[in-house]
C-alpha cells in the first residue's frame, strides 16, 4: 500500500521513468526467452534438414561407386577382355605380359582410374599371387614389387565369402606407399571377383581387383553440408564393419547401435543388395551444448543492455525533470497574470527551445489574445457574407435542366439539345473536383464542348481526335485541353471560313504530348517568339491574353520545368500548340504531384 501511495504521488516523470524500466526489463526478458526459443528450434530444423541432405549426398557417392563397381565386374568379364586373358595364360603365366595382353590389361587400368575423379588408384592380380598389375591417378604412388597381395587378410576373408562384390576400409594399406613416406593415408576399397567365366565356379575365381579410394574424396561428397550442422554420419559394409564416419574413433570398428539413439537417426538407408549402409544421426547433446551457449549470451547481452538503459532513464529523469518543475512554476505566475516572468535559457535543446518560446509568450500573451479575437470576429463576419452570397452548383444545374425540358415541349430541339450539351459541361464541372483526372473523361468534357460549338458554326467546324486506347487511362491536369481549344476558336475565325481541328495524342520516353493544330489563320513569326515568352513567364505582353499562359504555368507548378506548353504557327498555314505531361496513370501521376511539389 505503502509503494501504491508512492508511486500515486510521484512525479510525471518518476512514473514515467519506472514504467519504461519495467517495460524495458518485461520487454528484454520476453523476447530473449522467446528469441532464444524460436532460434534453438531453427537451428534443430536446420541440423535436421542438412544432416539429411549430407546424408543423402553421402548415400549418392558410395551408390555411384558401388554402381560402378558392378559395371566393372560385366566388363573384367567381356569376351576377349581381361578375365579370358588370365584364364588363356594360367597355363604360363608370364603370357600375361604379351605385348597385346599387357596393354589391354594396363588400358583398362587407366580407364578405370581415370573414369571417376574420387578413384585414387587401381590394383589387379591373379589368385595365384604371380601376376599383378596397378594404375595411379597421383605419380609419386606406387605398390611394393612382389607384393604377395593373396596374403593381405581381408583378400582370404573376401575369398572364402560368398558375395563377388564387398568394400572395406583399411587404414594402413602397407602395399601402398608414397615416395615421399614410407606409409600410405588410409583408403575405402572396392574388391571384385573375377571368374574364368562370369557365373560359373563362383567358389574358384581366378583373379582379384582392388579399387581405392582417398578418404578425401568421400568427404568432400558431403563436406560443404556437413559442416553447417552438429550431426554423424555412418557407412558400414555388410559385415557391419565401419567403413566410412566422422567419427574417427570408431573407423573400421564393429558398429554399435548404442553409438547413436533411435530418436536421433534422420537417415537409414541401404544400397540394393550390397549390403552398404548409410545412416545420419543428430547430436543432441552438442546440440543442446549449442543452443544453451547460445541462449546464454543472448541473455548476458540483453541483461547488459537493460541495465544502461536504465541507467540511463533515471540519469535522464533527474536532469530534464528539475528544467521541467522551473517551467512549471513560472506557469503558475503566468496563470496568475504575471506576465514579466522569464525562464533563463541555457541551452539550445528542446528545453531551451521550449523556455525562449516561454518567454516569448509570456511578453506578447495579451497582443496575441486581441489579436485572435480580432482575427476570429473577421472570420465570422466573411463566412457569414460567403453563405449568403453562395449559390447552389446543383440549384443551377436542375434549373438549366428545367430550362431544357421547357424548350423541349415547345418544339424548339435546338435549344434544347444546346441547354442539354450545356447542362452536360456544368455537371462535369461539379462532378470532378480532383486537380488529376483520367484523360478519358478530359477528352469527354472537351467532346462535349466541340458539339455544344457546333450548334454555333455548323459545318464551319469539324474535329478529328487519334487517342491510343492504352492512353485513355493516363492522368491529365482537369481544364486542360479546353482552354486551347476555345483560343483556336476565338482567334481562327470559323465564322468566316470553314475550320478544322485536330487532337492528337503520343507516349514517347515516358512524355505524353498532346498536339492540338488548326487550319486557322496563323500567327506572325515575331509574334510566335513574344507568344512563347509570355506563355513561359519569360516577359508579360498585354496583346496576348491569360489562358495559355495559366496552363502552362499550372503544368510547370504540377510537374516541374521540363514539362508545359509551347506554340508554333505559319501565317495562313494554321497553328500548333503541343503539351507536355509525364506518361503516367492517374493515380501514379497524383503520388508524382505531390512528391514533386513537396521538393
């Protein structure tokens, strides 16, 4: 109750600064929570979503090479090729390195090697340990000469298997070396079976092939995805040996499926019948690790932030509040008429700003008030003069129409159908208040001023209009054809010999010209040049009139400089006026006003 008191009788900006504090804090503690949340889970969908596609990339990599492998076994055993070779020279053989026999054998070695980039070298011997045959993609490799490769234990294991295809890893291939070291890196190795005929004494092949390759390579298949997320990946042969991890401590080892717990496991998927399996798991534990780390510093670095804003509120408080009790209690001298009091000015902030404009009140309140009131009597006074000299648009329109109908009954159509034309032009007067209108309904009002002029001069008057229809949804300034057209009329004297007029209009670089030409009498060419200067304001002349010279100023005003109103003329050879507008929809020309007029 105690606190309730308080904060009741605290100052504006006591209260003020305590409320945005615990806002700040209620804010910070919200959003970091809700923050922190949201991007744990988005780091969990993200590892769930890369693990899987790293997987997958991993699955594809030991599909093609397994693929391959089963290609190589059909062609080892192709009419004529190498396991014909070995059969024909088990006999004797040193036949196997024939001229012929050792360049198709060393063919199909570098073909090999060469056919997959990841392939890093290609061994081939026969199961008497006599023969042997390598390729290298890397020069400074090679196998140990008379390397007895029957002997190696994974080759006695494949023998006495029955599968014709299987892959192991090895971590110390001790029949490899470099030139550089005497040990080689480790490698996945591919073992096909070559018979004497493929399908036949399955139990007896007649020789062996070793694919490797680099660990390198394998990595590389996935590495640009697995290294975005906390996830394992697995590849076991079909003896459940480990052939493949980025784990390294378990490479080549048994698999263990307490390794990994069922809920983590993404990815499960087995290659046909080879026995391969690829599997992708989620750490949740390095995840977990992760997403605390995470939410850990977000909390530090929001609590942090919290308290500097608070500090500095409160320092803001105490400063801005005592210039604000100053100010208060000179209001309180004002209110009780003292108007000599003044606030001293310190400084050029808001509050400084706000005590000059104090004192500035403060010495001028009485001429203000007479002078308001003066100002509001006025006021009164006109809009009660403008009411009563106002005459109703749509008074004058039905009256008009009235007018009409009376000349209609007494048979008098002319005058009827000039009051309607009329009438007509008054409504699109009063209907469209908007400065941008559509050139569609510019080009009605003028067509509806031409027929009403028709009455006037009969066929002394014709008009020819060519509007793209793609233009008719363009904006237009209201009034601005008209005027043209009724200075055509005033100075072409169609009264006098037959007259015709034409409109035209075209886009071009997002310009839209209007040309209106007249077979008129024409103008003077010193008088086209005095015409123009006093259409663009260059000089004022008292022999032109206003018209032309108001709507190319309106236009310069709407839409700049570049755009207005020019005249050319020929005397006895007519005249031209062309106009200028940005080529732009109506409501795309009215956002063009205001941001040109607001420049």
């Amino acid at each position: 109750m105690k606190l309730k008191n308080a904060f009741r009788s605290a100052s504006i900006f006591t209260k003020i600064s305590y409320m945005t504090s615990v806002v700040i804090i209620l804010i910070s503690i919200i959003s970091t929570a809700f923050l922190s949340r949201s991007y744990s889970r988005e780091i969990q969908n993200r590892d769930k979503l890369i693990i899987q596609e790293a997987a997958s990339a991993l699955f594809d990599f030991f599909q093609s090479a397994y693929n391959n492998m089963y290609n190589q076994r059909t062609l080892l055993h192709s009419n004529g090729y190498i396991s014909d070779i070995i059969s024909e020279t088990r006999d004797d053989p040193s036949e196997l390195y024939d001229t012929e026999n050792l360049h198709k054998i060393t063919e199909y070695l570098t073909a090999l090697v060469y056919s997959d980039d990841s392939i890093e070298s290609a061994v081939l011997f026969t199961s008497d340990g006599y023969n042997a045959f390598s390729f290298y993609a890397e020069s400074n490799q090679k196998i140990y000469s008379g390397y007895s490769f029957n002997e190696l234990s994974f080759i006695k294991e494949f023998k006495e298997s029955s599968a014709s295809i299987t892959v192991i890893y090895d971590e110390a291939p001790d029949y490899l070396t470099l030139s550089s070291s005497p040990n080689a890196e480790p490698v996945l190795t591919f073992l096909v079976k070559i018979y004497a005929q493929l399908g036949q004494n399955p139990e007896n092949p007649i020789g062996y092939m070793m694919v490797n390759y680099s660990l390198d390579a394998v990595e590389n298949s996935y590495d640009t995805l697995s290294q975005a997320s906390d996830g394992d990946y697995y590849v076991l042969n079909g003896d459940s040996q480990v052939i493949y991890t980025n784990r390294a401590e378990h490479f080549g080892a048994i698999w263990n499926a307490e390794w990994i717990s069922e809920p983590d496991v993404l990815f499960d998927k087995t290659i046909s019948l080879s026995g391969i399996a690829v599997m992708g798991s989620l750490d949740t534990q390095k995840l977990r690790q992760t997403t605390l780390l995470i939410s850990r510093n977000a909390i530090l670095i929001a609590g942090f932030g919290v308290i500097i804003m608070v500090i500095a509120i409160f320092l803001l408080h105490l400063h801005y509040g005592r210039k604000f009790h100053n100010l208060a209690d000179a209001m309180s001298d004002i209110s009780t008429g003292n108007f000599s009091v003044q606030l001293p000015v310190s400084s050029q902030d808001e509050i400084g700003t706000l005590s000059t404009a104090f004192n500035q009140m403060s010495t001028t309140l009485n001429e203000y008030i007479n002078k308001t009131y003066l100002a509001q009597t006025r006021r009164r006074t006109a809009e009660l003069y403008a009411l009563q000299a106002q005459i109703n648009p749509h008074f004058l329109a039905n009256t008009i129409e009235s007018i009409r109908m009376s000349a209609l009954e007494n048979d008098d159509f002319e005058s009827s159908e000039m009051l309607r034309e009329l009438g007509n032009l008054f409504r699109w007067m009063i209907q469209f208040d908007q400065d941008i209108i559509y050139v569609e309904d510019e080009i009605e009002y003028i067509e509806t001023y031409l027929d009403l002029m028709k009455f006037r001069f009969e066929d002394r008057l014709s008009f020819r209009l060519d509007v793209p229809p793609e233009i008719y949804l363009f904006g237009i300034p209201r009034f601005t054809l008209q005027p043209i057209l009724e200075n055509a009329l005033s100075h072409g004297a169609p009264n006098v010999r037959p007259m015709d007029i034409s409109v035209k209009f075209s886009v071009k670089h997002d310009t839209l010209t209007v040309v209106v030409k007249d077979n008129g009498p024409g103008i003077a060419a010193e008088d086209v040049k005095r015409l123009n200067d006093h259409i663009q304001n260059v000089c004022s002349y008292e022999d032109f009139g206003v018209a032309l010279r108001n709507i190319h100023t309106r236009i310069a005003l709407l839409f700049g400089n570049s755009y207005g109103l020019i005249v050319s003329s020929s005397c006895c050879l007519g005249t031209t006026v062309t106009v200028t507008l940005p080529a732009k929809g109506k409501k795309e020309l009215e956002t063009y006003v205001q941001t040109v007029n607001c420049r």
